[in-house]
C-alpha cells in the first residue's frame, strides 16, 4: 500500500492549485495529444483557431546583428556627410533628442562620413555598401527597411525589445510566442532553436542571455532551445557509458510514470511539460546528430556559403543549419552574430564583421529559393538600432567610431510574403531621423505574425489579471511591403 495515498492536501494554496489548474491541465493534455498525431503538414498544438487567415510563412529565420550595425556604413547611404565632414550636428535635426552617457561629454557632436562606397544592386537599384556585395546581389529578392526605430538607446533593453515586445525583461521572446499561437511542424526537434555565433577573427560583443529566447510567463515548452557549436549540439543529448536505448526509454517510462502521479496530485501543467520534454530530447538523440551532420552537402551548396561554412560556431555554419532546421520544419530559427558594437575602430572592425555575414546571409536566401523553401520562409536581418550619424569622440577620416542610434535604422527581410526588389522608408541627410514611412518595432513585430498569419491583437496570454500580446498595445502590419 503506498504512504502517498494517506496524504492529504488541507492548505488552502493546495486546494486552489488542484481545482483552478484542473481545466487548464485537461486542455493542455488535449494540446499534447494532439501534438503527438501531429505531421508536417499542420499546425499542430497551436492555439484554437490559429493560424487566424491563410499564411504566407510556416517558419522564420531571424539573422539578428547583435550590437547595433551601422545601417550608415552598410545599407543608407548619405553623401551629404562627406561634404559636411567634422562640422557639428546642427540642432535643427537633433531636435533635443536624448544622447547615450558615451558621448554626452564630448564638446561636439561632429558629423562623420562614411568612408566605404555604396553601389546599385540587381534591377531594383537599391544601393548597398561595397562592404556587402553579396547582399547587394541579391538586392532583387530582399526590402530594405530604412526608417525602423525604437525608444531603446542602449543593448540590453534594445535587443530585449525587439526580441520581446518590451525593454523590461520577463516577457516571452517573440519564437516562444509564435510557438504557442501556431505549435510545431516537427514532432522529432524542437519548435524554437537558437544559435550563437562570433567573429571568425575573435571579440565577444555584448552578452546575450538566455531569457532573450525565453518563454517568459507563457509554459516553458515554448522556449528556445539553444544548439551549441562544441561537443554535442544539445546538452546531454548522447547517453553516457552503458546506457542503451532500451534502458533510457525504460528509465524515462518509469521517469513518466512517477510525474503523472505528481501531476494528478498537484495539477501543475508544468510537469506534463516536463514529461514532453523528455520524450521530445529522447527524439532529439536521433534526429539531432544528422541534422548536424554536413557530409552529404555537395560542394555546389557549400560554397554559396563560404569557406567558414565547416567551421561550426560560424556564422556561415549557422546559416546552413538554418537551412538544414529550415527544410526539417522548425518554426522559428533565431541566429545571433555578436560583436557588432563599434563604438572605435569602426572602419577596421566593420569590415571584419561584413564579411563573417555578407556571403553566408546572401547564400541562405539563394538556397532557400533554389529549393523551393523561401516562398513560405521569412528571413530577417537586422540589429537592435544603428549608429549615430556624428563621430564617438573625434571626427577622423579614418578610425572613427560611431554611438548607438534608435531613431532611425535599417534591416532587411526576404521570403514569406515580403514584396522582393523594394526599399522602403527613408531617414534625412544625415540618417538621423525618419521622414518617410516610420516602422516601428512593434510595427515589425506586427508584420512578422501576420505573415504567419496571425493577427497581433489577438494573440495574447493572460497573465496576472491582464491580456499580454507580443506587440503590447501597439503595433500595425506594414502592408506596403507584403507581396
């Protein structure tokens, strides 16, 4: 007779858990079932009701520049500056506007041109930076978004925002929220992967923390999973010494077995998470290590990557994976490149980073649209906000750095909707404020879901007492740039 039955749960904690969580547990029991029947050709375990209308992405591939590229150096080209070169920012566009502690000192805020040329690309004449010509060749499959912007004027709170919905941490990201609205494709990898890479030169660039690929206070099913560049791609996915595949499967029955006494016990939807998790990381153990596995990539694909691409830990190598994650139906795939923070040397280490990114970005989208995938692939490349139009310190022809700027930046996406071979928005002369067509973050978030889609006011989670969604109270589709 087991002890656990004379047991008897009198707190009033206790008693609220097992009768308010009793609803929630069998709804989730009927997500999970019906994830388990799941096959690649539904959106399974989603919300009822989503997607909201016919979309035009299953998945996403997020390319996202940590740091804060200069989109003066790399997509918005402004010759003004160089014949303004080292005089000051006049008022008349600065207009009050808050500066970061960096440069708040400084006598001047003098104007510094951009020493790389810009060049037209594809038919669409869209001028790019000679610092990326490969992006810039595939200028006709690409919208260039030059009038992005944000209230966030430093790292964490930018990349939070734009990851998140909000500058404050403790939101879900936004791959845990497109999990939740529409579940997952793939029933043997998770919903949600991240990969993290650097310089192939070397440098770190700002931190990144796992909770900008959190599920915040949505079920932490929803989270990213983090694939590592070193020794196995997901922590513990190899057994250790001894263990067989039919002692782990009968370990993890017995393992299920016990949580669901604890599950009926407490009535904690998180345990019958738990138990997913498992199940999905003993699927893992098999589909990981040739997801991961390049050898049966002819060379014709390898080289629209580069020379890095076998180098994992690459941003080229990412992108491959991504691909590879892409064709297996993951959907959401987030990459982050580091080290993009120039604040000095931005003409010695911007170079350095373009061409860590510039092929292996441009050969994701041609093999993406080489197979058939982009049409229903969004591809996102882009950082937290850009930089600032006047120098960090003195004005030089040549070592020059640039500070963060959130009132007026650029990106680019492709695929999923998006309407090819356009630019849109544009910033003054001096790339410093908007003036035509503003985007904002949530407006880009917005965007995103409803290529999914989903309509962004209408996916939401109540969370103490209130209706969260990813876009707040704000946000509208950019209908201008849909195909």
């Amino acid at each position: 007779m087991a002890c656990h039955k004379y047991e008897i749960a009198s707190s009033r904690r206790e008693f609220l858990v097992k009768t308010g969580l009793g609803i929630g547990t069998a709804a989730l029991a009927q997500i999970l079932t019906s994830d388990a029947l799941a096959d690649a050709g539904t959106f399974a375990g989603g919300l009822p009701g989503s997607p909201h209308f016919a979309p035009k992405a299953k998945r996403v591939i997020c390319l996202f520049q940590s740091g804060g590229p200069s989109h003066l150096d790399l997509l918005d080209e402004k010759p003004l500056l160089s014949s303004r070169f080292n005089e000051d920012l006049p008022d008349s566009v600065r207009k009050g506007q808050r500066i970061t502690g960096m440069v708040a000192s400084q006598p001047r805020l003098a104007l510094q041109p951009s020493k790389f040329s810009f060049q037209p690309g594809g038919k669409s004449g869209a001028r790019i930076s000679d610092l990326l010509p490969s992006i810039r060749a595939i200028a006709d499959d690409i919208c260039i978004i030059r009038s992005l912007h944000t209230e966030a004027i430093n790292h964490d709170p930018a990349i939070t925002f734009f990851q998140t919905g909000s500058q404050q941490p403790g939101r879900p990201s936004i791959g845990a929220w497109t999990d939740y609205g529409l579940g997952r494709l793939n029933e043997n990898l998770p919903s949600f992967v991240v990969l993290i890479s650097v310089s192939i030169k070397g440098g770190a660039g700002q931190g990144l923390l796992a909770r900008l690929w959190g599920s915040g206070f949505l079920p932490s099913r929803h989270q990213g999973v983090q694939f590592r560049s070193a020794g196995d791609p997901v922590l513990y996915l190899s057994d250790p010494a001894g263990m067989t595949r039919k002692r782990r499967r009968t370990m993890l029955d017995g393992l299920a077995e016990l949580n669901r006494i604890q599950e009926a016990e407490s009535g904690d939807p998180e345990i019958e998470t738990r138990i997913s998790q498992y199940e999905m990381a003993y699927r893992m153990q098999t589909s990981v290590p040739d997801l991961v596995d390049f050898s049966h990539e002819p060379d014709s694909v390898l080289d629209l990557y580069g020379k890095d691409v076998k180098q994992p830990g690459t941003f080229a190598h990412n992108c491959l994976l991504a691909r590879r994650l892409a064709e297996r139906d993951v959907r959401f795939i987030q990459l982050y490149h580091r080290d993009w923070d120039h604040h000095g040397d931005l003409n010695g280490r911007l170079p350095i980073l373009a061409r860590d990114v510039d092929q292996a970005s441009a050969g994701l989208v041609k093999d993406l649209k080489q197979r058939g995938l982009l049409d229903d692939t969004l591809v996102i490349w882009g950082g937290e906000f850009g930089r600032t139009p006047y120098a960090q310190g003195e004005a030089k022809r040549e070592a020059y750095g640039r500070d963060h700027h959130g009132k007026a930046f650029s990106i680019w996406m492709a695929g999923g909707g998006i309407k090819p071979g356009t630019v849109y928005g544009a910033t003054d002369d001096f790339g410093f404020n908007v003036i035509e067509n503003p985007v904002h973050i949530h407006d880009l978030q917005a965007t995103l879901l409803h290529c999914l889609g989903i309509d962004h006011t209408k996916l939401t989670h109540k969370f103490q007492g209130r209706q969260f969604r990813l876009t707040d109270v704000h946000g509208r589709v950019v209908k201008d740039i849909l195909a």
